[in-house]
C-alpha cells in the first residue's frame, strides 16, 4: 500500500517512515527541508541498511504549497499503477513563538499548504488522510485530563492554523460523507527518540521544548535548564504535561491508518498521548537517574500562556484504534539521551 508521508524528514516524520517502512509500506516522502536535514534520509538508509531490510522508499523535495509537485507525484503513482491510497500530513511550521512574529506566514504554510494538498488529493480520488492537531488548540485549561470534547481555544497563530485545517477537514468530510476517511490525531507532547539512537529531535537555534533542552544541558552545549514556575498548584509546584514516546506516537499512525482502512468513510479527532501528568522536578529527576548525570536548573518567573497541568484522556486512541503507549518515562530518558550522545550536533 502506498503512503504519502508529507514532513517524512521531520521528527516525528522521520519515526513514522521508518515504522511504516519496516511494516512493509510504499512510502514517498515529501519535505521541503526547511525545518529538517537531508541527513535525516541517510540515517533512515543506514538503518534500513544495517536491518537488511530492503526499502525503495521515494524522496521528493518540495512544498506542500505547490500544486504541480502535488499533482506530479499523484499522476505518477496513478501511471505505475499504484496510486497513493493514504496521505499522512505533518508537513507545517511549528514554532509557537514564531507564529507570533510572522503569522501571515504560518497560516500560508499550514493552511494554505492543507488546503492545496487536499484539493489534490480530492481531484485524484485518494479519499484517505490522518493529519498532525496538537494539544495546543485546546488552550490556556486545567482541566486535565483532557478529552477530545473539551472546548476548542487555541491562544497563538499556530494553534489556530491546526483549527482552521481540522475545521477544512471536516467540512470536506461533510461534502462528500460516502468517500472521506479523515483522522487528526491531537499530540501531547513527543519526546525521545528512536532506539537505535539513529533518529531523533534535533531542534535548529535554542530548544523550545523541555526534553531536547535537558539532552543539550546535558551533553554541554547548554549551562542550565530553566524551570519556569515552581508556584503552581501541583504537587511539587512545577508544570504537569503529557510527554509521550516518539515512537508510541508513531505507532499510533499506523493503528490510524489502519482504522481508516477498516472504514468506509469516518471523521475523528483522537488525542494522542501518554494520558499521564509529569512534572518538570519529576522529568529532571528521572532524566538524572536514567543517565548518572546532573542536570543543574535555576528557576525562573512563570511565563504567559503556561498552564499548571496539561494531560490527555487517552480512552478514545485505546478504543476506537486499538492503541495504547508502551514505553515509560525511564525509556524516553534513555533513548533521547542515547540519541543526544550518539549525536552531540544532532544531524550535522
Ligand atoms: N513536535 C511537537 O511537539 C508537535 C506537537 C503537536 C503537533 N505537531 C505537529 O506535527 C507535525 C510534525 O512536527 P515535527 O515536530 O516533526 O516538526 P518538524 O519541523 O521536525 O517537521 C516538519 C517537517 O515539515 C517540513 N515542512 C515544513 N514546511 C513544509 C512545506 N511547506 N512543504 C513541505 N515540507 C515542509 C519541514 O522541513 C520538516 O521536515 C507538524 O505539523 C507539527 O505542527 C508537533
């Protein structure tokens, strides 16, 4: 079966193709390596490589936003007689702060970009489609844990952007109910990294998240970590979020995928998730234990748009996909740090 895996040199991308490739998968990767190295595809061949496992997994090197590239990679899987029977669609920019600074241009990007690639998809008949949400359109709640009916209110460009294309989705599923096979799969918060230490998060300038930070502070590229807020009501004061395994959530694509497989035509949003609350002392704790390292922070003021706690209900992903996350903390300390270790400067 083939696969259109858009972003496949991404973070998570990279995770998924490999899965999806291991399992037997067509898979075309399209990325425009904006936010990700070409390295990423040669660590996936050396895998691959080193399994002996025989891949002839395709790259393309281009925008999401271009609707020829679009249509070309389409028409030539529809003339090889193997048309593109699911698209998997992480291809966005990310970047909450970002977003901020330059939101004309997440919205070109994410929406735009969605909106181009599904017409594709509608004028080639290929019906089936499991996008990237983030938890972030969920807004400032503590409310935790969180189900997929929890109200919507997102409070930057970049969630908004992930509204806007769950509400296109779904309007494209109402047009046309008899063929549309639709799952946005709504992320906590990935972390760690492939086993192998091959793969992993390699983010580009200063770490916006906790994980990469606490590896870089933890091989020396960074002085500290900072914790911000250690006065909120939880039970060590700092934050409570959901971080789950990289590739538990990739897993989850694949159960996606599998679902719509299984349907005639469905819509669902599903939150992707560890379902468990961890505190920043508690990761930094783990992190410590894991390693035999030290990992020294100072504490900083609360920042704006920061909740106490921020978790998943994950009972709708166990039911209606089968799925459920393997892997604990400890192991997400281990396999991101392998990762960092293996690759001080990450891809390059
Ligand atoms: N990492 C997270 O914490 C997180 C959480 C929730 C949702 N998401 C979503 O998951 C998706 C993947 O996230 P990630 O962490 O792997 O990010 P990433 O930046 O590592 O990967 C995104 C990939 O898309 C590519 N890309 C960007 N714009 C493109 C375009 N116009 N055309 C083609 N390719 C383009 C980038 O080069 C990159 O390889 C994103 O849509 C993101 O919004 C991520």
């Amino acid at each position: 079966m083939r696969v259109l895996l858009t972003g496949g040199s991404g973070f998570i991308g990279s995770h998924i193709a490999l899965l999806l490739i291991e399992r037997g998968y067509d898979v075309l990767i399209l990325d425009s390596f904006v936010n990700s190295s070409t390295n990423v595809i040669k660590a996936i061949k050396t895998y691959l490589d080193n399994k002996n496992i025989n891949h002839s997994f395709k790259i393309i090197n281009g925008d999401i936003r271009d609707k020829k590239t679009l249509d070309r990679i389409f028409d030539d899987s529809a003339k090889e007689f193997n048309p593109i029977q699911s698209v998997i669609h992480l291809a966005g920019l990310k970047s909450v702060s970002q977003s901020f600074i330059d939101p004309l241009h997440y919205w070109n990007v994410n929406v735009c970009g969605t909106q181009n690639l599904l017409s594709t998809m509608n004028e080639h008949e290929c019906f089936s489609i499991v996008f990237s949400s983030s938890a972030t359109i969920y807004g400032l709640t503590d409310s935790a844990p969180i189900t997929e009916d929890h109200k919507i209110s997102p409070i930057n460009p970049y969630g908004k952007t992930k509204v806007a294309i769950e509400n296109m989705l779904y309007d494209l599923y109402k047009s046309n109910m008899k063929s549309w096979k639709v799952c946005s799969l709504r992320y906590f918060n990935p972390v760690g990294a492939h086993s192998s230490g091959l793969l992993g998060e390699d983010p580009i300038g200063i770490p916006n998240n906790l994980f990469p930070y606490i590896t870089q502070v933890a091989i020396g590229r960074r002085n500290h970590l900072n914790i911000f807020g250690d006065d909120w009501a939880t039970t060590d004061g700092s934050g409570v979020r959901d971080y789950i395994h990289i590739m538990d959530l990739s897993e989850g694509h694949l159960d996606a995928i599998d679902y719509l497989n299984s349907k005639e035509s469905c819509f669902e949003f599903i939150n992707l998730g560890s379902g468990i609350g961890y505190s920043v002392f508690q990761i930094v704790s783990q992190f410590e234990l894991s390693t035999g390292l030290d990992i020294p922070f100072l504490v900083k003021d609360r920042r704006d748009g920061d909740v106490a706690k921020c978790y998943a209900d994950i009972s709708k992903a166990k039911k209606l996909l089968g799925w459920k996350p393997k892997r604990s903390l400890e192991q997400i300390c281990l396999d991101g740090w392998n990762w960092q270790k293996k690759n001080p400067n990450g891809y390059n």
